[in-house]
C-alpha cells in the first residue's frame, strides 16, 4: 500500500531524512535560554521564540502541551513541525544563521489540516529568516 501525506515523499529513501540530532534543541536549560533571551512571534497555531546560539548552525525544538490532544496528536504536531523546518531551513537560509528556534504548537492546532498548519509555520519561518538576517 502507497503512504500518503505530508511525509511520503521522503518514504522509502535509503538514506535519513531526519534532522540530525546535534540540529535539535533537547535539554531544558537550552529552551529556557531561548525562552528568556530571545525574541517572541505569534502565528495561528504555533508562538515561535528564536535566539542566537553562538554556533555556526541552527537547531530547533518542539513542543506541544497536553491541552493539545493526546500523545498521538501531540506527536503528529510535532513531527510536522520538524518536517516543515527541515523543507524550510535550506531555501529560507536558516542552516547559515547562529539561532535556536523554539516551536510552541497552540492547543488549536489539533484541529488544523496539514494545509492549514504548514503555510501558517512556513510564515512566521520566512520572519524569522528576515528578522535574523537583519541583525
């Protein structure tokens, strides 16, 4: 059987189209930083906060609260979330720049389709890039 949806065209490549693990925020402290010392945008279903990381690349973290649905639809969230910033970061530059970017999906987006939840990400990904390309 076919897959289909949002993750189908990287299904069945030999090699991983996960981001590597050193390009993810993973521990507590590294999203507080981000938290407290960086900037704040708003979209329809996600509030993104960004901050300089004194890298040379950049690393992203997730999250999604239980207000969102259960662990199922919670990880749907989250893993679309991934897969529109792995697509993102190459054409919007975000690899080149020294930033940690947090994803905070809101409890709406549980109900938003696939066509709904990538535009609304990929606008506020498209602020980031200009916003942190001016500084």
């Amino acid at each position: 059987m076919p897959v289909k949806g949002p993750l189908a065209a990287g299904a069945g490549a030999s090699e991983s189209q996960a981001l590597p693990k050193e390009k993810r925020l993973a521990k507590r402290r590294e999203f507080l930083r981000v938290y407290e010392s960086g900037r704040k945008l708003f979209s329809r279903y996600c509030v993104v906060f960004f901050a300089a990381n004194g890298l040379t690349y950049s690393r992203v973290g997730v999250t999604a609260t239980k207000k969102s649905g259960k662990a199922n639809v919670r990880n749907r969230l989250k893993r679309w979330t991934r897969e529109i910033y792995r697509h993102q970061r190459g054409p919007l530059g975000l690899d080149l720049r020294a930033i940690d970017i947090v994803v905070n999906v809101k409890p709406n987006a549980a109900q938003a389709s696939w066509g709904e939840f990538a535009p609304d990400l990929q606008r506020t990904l498209q602020r980031i890039a200009a916003e942190s390309a001016a500084r």
